[in-house]
C-alpha cells in the first residue's frame, strides 16, 4: 500500500467519523430520541427539561464532549459503578502506553526505518516508496541500527511492566476502598451450597437447615432452596404482558383499539371486544400459573442459597470444604440477587463437570474451525478463482461496479457479520459451562471472546496473508519466530488500515446506535406500544473490552516493526475514551458490580500481547542477521512471565475474595449500624425466585394481584 | 538376547536372593545385630528376650517371613502409621493390577505373538529365535490377531481405572477414620504465618498478639514467634556430644580411656587427662551457648507458629487470605513440632518465591543433563570406540577379564551409583524450594525422582537405545508416538532383565542391610562410641516409592509389547511385600505421619504409565499397518485424562485437607474431653524452637543443666 491510499483511507474515514459526530448532536438534541441517547437520564427522570424546541437543535455542537469530559472519577464511580471505572482506565492505561510508544516510535525508529536501504536496493525509485519504507523491513540487514530497536524493546518493555504494576496496585486499592465504602451487600453474607445429599423423607429444605443449624450455629442465618422455576416464570411472563396490554386498553378507551374484526388481518368477520377477550384469557393463565406453582414447590433442585449473619461466616463456609465427600456440599461465592442468571443451571456436580469439559472442547473447535468461513471470505477477493468456481457469475463480474463491490466490501461485510455474532455465542458457551451470574459469565465469554478475536484476526490474517497457513506450525515451536518474523510485518498496512476503519469508524458509530434509532422510529410509524417500559441497556462488555485489547495487541506488536501505527492508535483512543465515557453517563446503566473483576483480564492480555512481541523481534533480529540481538531478547519474554506471575501472587487474591481483617473490620461497622436487622430480614428473602415472589402492580386489580400474591413458602 | 541368556540371568538373581534371605535369616538371630535388624525392637525394649544361643542360630530359616506375613493391615496401622499401610498398599495394588496384566498377558497375548512370523521371515531357523518373538514385533503386519492386542490395552485401562478409583476411596475413608481416631494433634491447631508486617517501635511477636487478638478473639491462643536458631544449634548440638563424651569418661573410669598422650596420634608427649580438658572445653562452650542464646532472642524473623483453640479456628486462618496486601500475612499449614525443618527457611514472599523458581528451573536442568554420564557411561559398552579415544587403554582391554567387568558391570555400577545420589539431592531442592516439614521434603523429593528415574532410566534408555536419542523431538509433538513405537520394544530384553536384577536382588538386598551391618560391624571393631544411643531409622520414602512406581511403569507399558515382562514383575512384587512388611516392622520408625499423603502420587505415576502406554500403542498399530486400530485407541488417553480429573476433583479434596464437618464434630468431641485443657498447655510450647526449650541429660549434672535450662521467654 503506498502512502496516499492510506491517507484517502484515513481522510474517508475521518469524514465519517465527523458525519457520525455530527448526525449524535443533532439527533440527540431531538425530544423523540431521549430514550435512544439518554436512556438512563429518562429512566431517571432528568431528561425533561431540555427539550423546548429552538434553532439550536438543528445545529451540531461539541457540547457533549464537554460534558463527557467534565465528571470525575469519582463522579463517574458513584454514577456507574466500579466496573465502569475499570473499563475507562484501560483508556487512559492504553492512552499512556502508547503516547510512550509513540514517542519513541515517531522521533527514533521511524527516521531510523525511513532511512534504510534494504527496500530501496529492491524496487529503486522514490515514486514507488510505499509504506513498507517506514517499517523495519527497510533497515539493512545486518544494520547496528537495529540495536535501536533493540534497546526501544526493552525500555518499552519495561515501561508497560511498571505500568502494569502501577495500574494493578491502583485498582486493587480501588476494589477495597469501593468495598470498605458500600452498604452490607446481599452477596457478601450468601454461598451457593450445590450438590446436596439428602437422605430419604427428607427435603433439601431440611436437609440444609439441619446441616447448617448444626455447624453454624451462631452464624446461620437463613437458606433458600432453589426449584425449577423455568415453566413458571415463562407462564408469568406471558400473564404479565397481558396484562400490561388489558391496562392499556382500559386507559385508553377508544373503541377503533378495543374492539377488532375476528377476520383476516382484523378486517372481516365479526366484531370482539378485546378487553373482553382478553380478560378471558388472562383468567386461562392464572389457572395456569396456579397450577404450574403448586407443583413448582415440589420441584425442589438440590442447591440452595445459604445466608449467615456475618461475611466471615459466609466466606468461612466458601473456603474451608463442608461435607466429608468432596462431590457434596459444594460452596460457591453467590452472586448478587439480580445478578443471578442460569439457563442451564445444574445441581449435579458430574452434569457441570461434563458440560464443562464439552464447553472448552467445542469453544477451541469453534476458534479453530472459524478459519475457514474467514478463508473463504478472503478467497472471494480472487475473483478470477470464483469466476472458475462459479462460471454464470462471470457475466455479473464484468461490472467493475460488482466487482469492486465483491472484492471490496463484502469480504469484509460478511466476516464482521460472523464476527458479530461470537459475543452471544461465547456468552452462551459460558453460561452452558456452570457460570451462575451474569457477570462471571460476561467476564469469561470477554476471554474466550478475546482469544477467538486474537486468533481469528491476529494470526489468521498474519499467516494466510503470508500464505504459510498451517496449524501444524503449532507443533514445531521452534519454527514460531521465524515464521511470525516473515509474516507479522508484512500485514502492517493492513493492521493500520484495521485500526482506521474497525477501530474509528466503529466507535463513532456506537455513538449514533444506529439500531436502537431504527427501532425507535419502527416503533413510532407503525404503532406498537409506546408506552411500554422504557429498557435501559448495558454496557457489552464482553463485546467492547475484547475489541480495545485487541487494537492494544497489535500497537505493542506492531511498535517497532511499524511505528506508523502508533498516531492511528492513540486518535482511536482519544476518541473511545470520549465516546465510551458520554455513553456510561448517558446510555448504559450498570447491570451488576463485579468490583473490578475485569482489570485481569486486561493485565494478561497486555502480557501476552509484550511476550508475542518479544518472539517476534527474536525472529527479526535473527531474519535480519543480527543474531546476538536475537538472543539477548529471550530473556526478555522469560523475565516478562515472571513478572506476571509475582503481578498474579501480588494481586490476584484481592480480586478472587476479599481478606479476613476487611471482612472482620465490616462486620464490626455492621454491628454498630441500626439498620442491620432490617438487612438480615431483607437478606432472608432476598434469593427468592422472583418468580415465587409477589408481584404487585401499580393499579390496584384485585382480581390480577391476587392469584400472583399467594407466593408459596420457601 | 536369547531365551537362554535371560534363564541364566534369571538363575543367577535367583540364587543371589537365596543367598541374601539365607544370610538374613541367620544374621538376625544374632545378638550383636540387634540393632541392624531390629532397632525398632530394641528401641521399644522388645528385643532383648529372644537371643539365647543355641543350634538355630546358625540355621537358615524362613521363620521371619511367617512373623512378617502375620499382622493385619490394622496392626501395621497401629504400629507403623498410615503412611506405613498406603506403602504397603501400592504393593497390593500393584499385585491386583499385573496379575490380571498376567492372566491376559500370558495366556491370552504371549501364544498370539509367538505364533506371529514377522521376525522368522527375517531370520529363519528355531535356533535363532530370540526373546523377541515373544514380543509384539513377531505378529505380522496388518494381522487381524492385532486386534486381540487392542481389545487387552482396552480391557486393562478400564481394570486399572476401576482399580485407581476403589483403592483411591479406600485410602481416602482410611485418612478420614484415622483422623476421627487420632487424639488431638499440635499441627490441626496451629498454622505458620509468614511475612508479617511490622510497624517501627514493634517486635514481631506484638504484632502477631495484636492481629491475632483482635480478629480472633474467640479463637486465639498461642503464637510463638520463629527465631534463627542454626548457630545456636550447631553449639548445642557441639556442647551435647562433648557432655556425652565426659559421661562416658566418668562412668568408665578407666585410665587407658581417660589419659592419652598430647603428641601425635596420642602416642607422645606429655599425658593429659582427657576429663579434665573435656571439661574445661565444656565450659568455654557453654560461654558461647549463653552468648549466642541472648542474641538470638533479639533475631526474630518475621513469622510464627500461631495456634488457636479449635480446629476450625485454624482451618478459617488457613484458608481465608489474613491481610489486605496478600504478600502479608501469608498463611500455611503448620507441620507436626518434631516434622518441622528447614535448613533454608525464609519469611520473605519474595525470597521463597525466587528460590522456588531457581530450583525449578535446576530440577529440570538437572534431569534433563545428567542424561549426558548416562550417555557416556553407556559409551563405555563400545570397548572399540574406548580404545580410539583413550589409545593407552588398549593394553589393558586386551585382557578378556577387564573388557568383561568394563562392557558388563562398570557402566551400571556407575549409573547406580550416580542414581544413588539424587534422592538426597532432590531432598535438597525441594527443602531450598520452601517446604518446611520433613514429611512435605520427602512427598516433593519423591515426585522429583520419580520424573527423574521416568527420564533417564526409561526414556534415556529406550531413545539412545535405538540411536534416535534427540531433544528436539519433543518439540515435534506428532512424531513421538512413532518414535515410541520403533523404540520401546527394542528395549524390552533389556527391561526383563532390569526387573530381575534391579528389582529383586536389591530388594533382597534391603532385607541384609549391608551398609548398616558394615558400620555396627567396623564400631564393635575399632572402638567408637558403643554406648552411643541408638538410632531408628526412618524409610526413606523418597528413594523407594519411586524406584516402586517405576516397575509399575515398566509393567504397563510393556504389558501388550512383551508380557513375558509380568511373571518377573508379579515375583518382585511378592518379594517387596513380604521384605517391606518385615522391614516396617522390625527395622524402620515413622519419623512422621502425613496421613496417607503419599498416594495421591501412585495414582499420578499409574495415570501417566497408562496413557504413555496408550501412546506408544497408537504408534504400534500404526506401525503395524492397522491404522483403524491406531485411531480407535486415540479416544483411550483422553477418556484416562478425563478420569484422572474427574478423580482429582472426587479425592485430591480429601488429601490436602479435612472437611468443616469433620473438623467440627473432631472439635465438639474435644470440649468433652478432659484433658484437653493440658493440651492447650502444651499447645502453647509445642512450637518453641529445641534450641530454645530447656534440655534435660538423664544424670543430674547441675553444672551442666543450668546454662541450658534459662531459656529465653518466647
């Protein structure tokens, strides 16, 4: 690729990301689409105000940047939670990172890169400089310039190691302080206790009380044995509609809504009362739901939600093994009560430990075999390859129009396409795989999410785009380097090019959240209920999270073969960061706290993008004749994993539990708090089905609350 | 090697194990080898009655097999602990698995392979035909009779497994009812915290108090804080024999003892009186003793043994992580008072953890290098290669007598005597690693030379064997189990003999003791310290269960190769049960108790031999040109891995540590028991350094007493 296709590139894609700018704030001044930009402001009841109607509202402003800028962290905490902060920071962890490499990258190595003659000896003639002039493949081979890029390895190295640290030290002391500073959290006092043996004549209810009772007889609080609540909570969903759809017709009282023709389409046949109809069959399901929940009350599954009095109790329960057969009695941290989440949820220790191994199986077959749909897709740009394939395309191909179209777009369109669905795939993988929460599942598909995403973009472009596309390469570690050497830098073009379009392009337009407005305006011609709740969303971050990881892969990766990459990176995180920061004020509201579980993540793939890095100049300075280079940079990815390992020992316990003295010094504050027996009465329901618990709604119809009240007992 | 060569080598170790029983069952019977045979006896006070002389004495007999046959498991249990049973168990086990390997192997796979004529169409003629028509190479290529070898690597994996599973539950309720009848244990209350953080102005000890006081106050009882204490005991131990050697001197009265001459070899130069002088030394050491005593209170480390009033108090210690920075506070199990030893204890987080990963990388570097005396020692066979390097050798070579003992017993006499020497080297590593009881030194020395013995008897042997010894095949993953295939057989003789030299004549070997009959011998002989106290020593667990575990090895992986193997095995085993038992009775004391902690090691060893097994059987079939076969026994390892994790998950549980309900019922039957109070007493002191606790001599030398009785408060 020479320079000025890049810069078309670059210049195309800023425009957009100005249109997209632009098209936000105008569209979000409109009254219409408070629900699509300011959710959470709505939700809240603070969006109201603004909206009277002046020229202003036509005209795009820079305002929300403004805005998005102002809050603090703090503010930005008490707003949305840890996780929040967490995700922001690997902004600013990014935005430091790179502005480093940046450094060094434009005023040494690229001069350095520049003016080597390795490409120039090969093609001659400056009119042909392409943009491989400006990566280290033009350094002569053999060069004692390369030690520059020897020495900017190690100092980066060390830079983001000490960052690393800095930013880990940070964030722990965050979780805690975030911890020390919260209310008793229902969480904290609960274990999941599975795998319950029960002896015949008795329920798992007694079961555990009398285990319980028995060894934790001052600390025991309360249980709540769990049941399949599934049918149940469908059956009360479908009432619940109904009902929300009788209210509707009841406000309304406009006879063109209530009543219908029997017909086709509602235009023939004779006319019904709706509401009739429908009370009709709101009075089927409660006898349904009737039915369905006396029965549920035997479906007794062998788990239950344990609560103790104090958080040492309950991680006192977590830790140490409770029964004598360790298959039975098994304790799990709980999550927080509407962070549950479990469609395959399994009693049975042998049923997890079987779906767990089917899960890791079949997610390292997906990553793998997802190649192929990629190499497929990267086979359409060979059009003369299809036209042999597919003879009767070869007429449509000969319009330069499709042709373009074929080999330009929809190579691309049809992988982001399968890209875009991996997130719920993954998510469901972990949910299959015996995660109980919402967030340890978003958590574990954003590490699954970001392996398929390093191996399906990273490494199959790097090494099909060499042509060297072989999975037996994995099995001949030694030839790693070489083969990385060869084929890393030769995709550097195509990287920037990545990181200009997938990277701004696509963060601009999660600004505009094109689907949400399409859904809106859908909703608004053609009916549907506008008076329907409004939903607040949350932040994917098991979408999100991969795709900054990934783009800081391949900045380190590509630091010193192609320092050109580095400008493109840091305007991509200038924009996140001002982007994703108007978005959690405005859009996203949290939908669990995980205290800032996810820093981990985000630690191991900044060490695993250093240490693919360090192999790959190992290849380099091999491939460029300077072997010493080559082997003073194995200690490098060696002292980078002891690194991480002391980060693990270091820091890793304060984001699996919290210690003893924390606990302990909580407890104490708790016994001085006067609200405290209110939260233990709140804590002894606070695991209840919701499909058990009473449903009240705003109206007062006796006949709906009453079937919908008489919850049985836990 | 031929039929014949084996019969005579079989005759050979045959007559030698003879010999040794013969020479064991007479030695024992006389009264001077007490102490060789039957410390433990003589220790207890058991042994004196039987040794009056008569005719019988000098009589070979086969009594001591009968004695040692006789006690049940549960009086080994009583007698010698469960450590002492779950050795013995590996025989039993060990037994059960190849004598079904036996039943199979002999009557089912030996008639299959020598009616095979793979090898009589290369060699033709009976005369030639060697042992290796009893192996697998005679079944012709692509037979179907292959398919026989398949279904028996089938039947055995699923026996052995069945077999793993059972034992393994049976030494699991075997721990637990140990751990319900042993009294109340100083280790089950106490951990040993490290890294505790002081502030300016504190001593460790009243940090330790204040932390401890006020987060367990309910529990707490006792800490006592670690001191340095080598120096000290290096005087003491130095003041203790001389005080021995003045006891002796006084009690003796002799003068020929008491005087000797200054000059050389006490024989010029003036007479002195050796009491005198000895008592002078006494003195002067005991001014050091005191000396180094009041500096040692004041080298306080900076962790200590803290012991609580219950057992789940300790448990809750253990398990929970203590301070909020998880490099403080650093809990871990304490071991038993008199299993505590640490030559290289260190309280820093960071020393341990750089130590642990120096020794790492040693073991490996280790094993992976002493290949190269193996190599050369196996050079040594090539008389021809010996004479070009060394040229002055060849006069002597020439004589048949020398190039025997050079080609036939020097090169394993040096092997064996390199082999001797790891066991105590990688005790070493592993107490440089971190562990800081006697007991955890041994279960890490034991795995580290079973991988050692695993790498370079096993693999050293099979791959130079066949010319193809290489490292890098390692890293060509796909070609190992070809290489295995071609390899393995070739060795087989050589592992048939192996068995019966290695295996049974150093196990009869075991029973003579030579090594301590030499030393009581050359004692009794050339003076020495008769009177000196009597040591009983300890079976080194760490030399032999590897050494065990290895012929488990060597049996199933040649168990379908050459199973005339087994019948030598199932002897070796019968041998080593009867020795053992006789041994644990008779010769060796536990020196501590780690409640069968040792098994979870047999059942690795046999997982590992299993699947290396499947492996080499997926490169035979291979081989063999019945590729079907090949494939189908790649689901074996696989389905053997998924029952070694489901069997981790199931028992591994149980060895590292008990239950909270054990714990509490152990608890609650302590708060009946009386003397549990007295306990808590001793609790309190059982941790005080010995250099430290007042030492008490059996005669009441004031003089002597008192500087060593005013130890330091703790």
């Amino acid at each position: 690729m020479i320079l000025s296709a890049l810069l078309t590139s670059v210049g195309i894609n800023l425009g957009l990301c100005f249109l997209f700018f632009a098209l936000y704030s105008i569209l979000r001044k409109q009254p219409g689409n408070a629900g699509v930009y300011a959710p959470r402001l709505v939700a809240d009841g603070k969006a109201q105000h603004i909206w009277d109607f002046n020229l202003e509202r036509l005209l795009p402003s820079a305002g929300w940047m403004r805005m998005a800028w102002r809050p603090s962290e703090d503010d930005l905490l008490s707003n949305s939670g840890l996780d929040a902060v967490v995700f922001m920071r690997i902004f600013i962890f990014s935005l430091k990172v790179f502005t480093f490499a940046a450094v060094i990258g434009i005023f040494v190595l690229l001069p350095v890169n520049y003016m080597g003659n390795q490409l120039s000896l090969d093609f001659t003639g400056l009119q042909n400089k392409t943009l491989e002039s400006f990566t280290i493949s033009n350094v002569d081979d053999g060069s004692n310039r390369l030690w520059i890029h020897f020495c900017a390895v190690y100092a980066f190295t060390v830079f983001v190691c000490c960052l690393l640290y800095f930013e880990h030290a940070y964030i722990s002391s965050k979780r805690l302080a975030y911890f020390y500073s919260s209310k008793p959290q229902p969480q904290e006092f609960t274990v999941l206790v599975r795998s319950i043996p029960i002896t015949s004549g008795r329920s798992v209810s007694d079961s555990v009380d009398s285990f319980f009772t028995q060894y934790y007889p001052s600390t025991y609080l309360s249980h709540c044995v769990i049941r399949r609540t599934s049918k149940l909570k469908y059956l009360i969903n479908d009432a619940d509609k109904l009902y929300g759809k009788i209210v509707r017709l009841r406000s309304s009282n406009q006879s063109e809504q209530r009543f219908k023709r029997a017909g086709f389409m509602g235009l023939f046949g004779r006319r019904i009362d709706l509401l009739d109809q429908s009370e009709k069959k709101l009075e089927h399901m409660e006898d349904n739901v009737r039915t369905e929940r006396s029965s549920v009350v035997v479906k007794q599954v062998r788990a239950a939600f344990v609560s103790f009095k104090t958080r040492l109790g309950a991680a006192t329960a977590l830790h140490i093994r409770q029964g004598l057969n360790p298959t039975e009695w098994i304790t799990e941290r709980a999550p927080h009560p509407k962070d549950v989440y479990w469609p395959f949820f399994s009693a049975s220790f042998i049923k997890r430990w079987i779906c767990s191994i089917i899960v890791i199986v079949a997610v390292i077959v997906l990553t793998i075999l997802f190649l192929i749909p990629v190499v497929l897709v990267q086979g359409l740009t060979h059009l003369d390859q299809l036209e042999v394939y597919f003879p009767f395309l070869k007429s449509i191909l000969r319009f330069s129009f499709v042709s373009h179209i074929v080999t330009g777009y929809l190579p691309s369109l049809i992988l982001q396409l399968f890209l875009y669905f991996m997130p719920p795939i993954m998510a469901m993988f972990s949910s299959i795989q015996g995660y109980i929460a919402l967030s340890e599942i978003e958590k574990s598909a954003c590490i699954k999410v970001l392996w398929f995403t390093i191996w399906n973009i990273f490494f199959a472009n790097v090494l099909s785009g060499s042509a060297l596309y072989r999975v037996d390469v994995l099995l001949e570690p030694k030839k790693i380097p070489n083969l990385l050497a060869v084929a890393v830098p030769g995709q550097a073009t195509f990287f920037i090019a990545y990181v200009v379009t997938s990277g701004w392009t696509s963060t601009a337009l999660e600004l505009v959240q094109f689907m949400p407005l399409f859904c809106t305006f859908i909703k608004r011609r053609f009916g549907g209920d506008s008076q329907e709740e409004l939903k607040v969303p949350s932040i994917p971050y098991h979408r999100e999270i991969p795709r900054i990881l990934f783009f800081g892969l391949l900045g380190v990766t590509y630091f010193f073969l192609a320092p050109l990459i580095l400008p493109f990176l840091l305007v991509f995180y200038c924009l996140g960061y001002i982007i994703y920061r108007n978005q959690l004020l405005n859009v996203y509201a949290p939908k669990f706290e995980t205290g800032g579980k996810f820093w981990p993540i985000v630690h191991d793939s900044m060490i695993f993008s250093l240490v693919l890095m360090h192999i790959i100049a190992i290849g380099i300075f091999g491939l460029k004749d300077l072997p010493l280079a080559s082997s003073l940079t194995i200690p490098l990815p060696i002292l980078t994993l002891i690194f991480n390992s002391y980060c693990q020992r270091r820091f890793m316990p304060t984001f699996k539990g919290y210690s003893a003295e924390s606990l302990i010094k909580k407890d104490r504050n708790d016994r001085n708090d006067p609200t405290i027996l209110s939260f233990y009465e709140e804590l002894a329901t606070a695991y209840r089905d919701p499909a058990l618990v009473p449903v009240r709604y705003s109206t007062n119809d006796e006949s709906m609350n009453s079937p919908l009240l008489d919850a049985p007992e836990a």
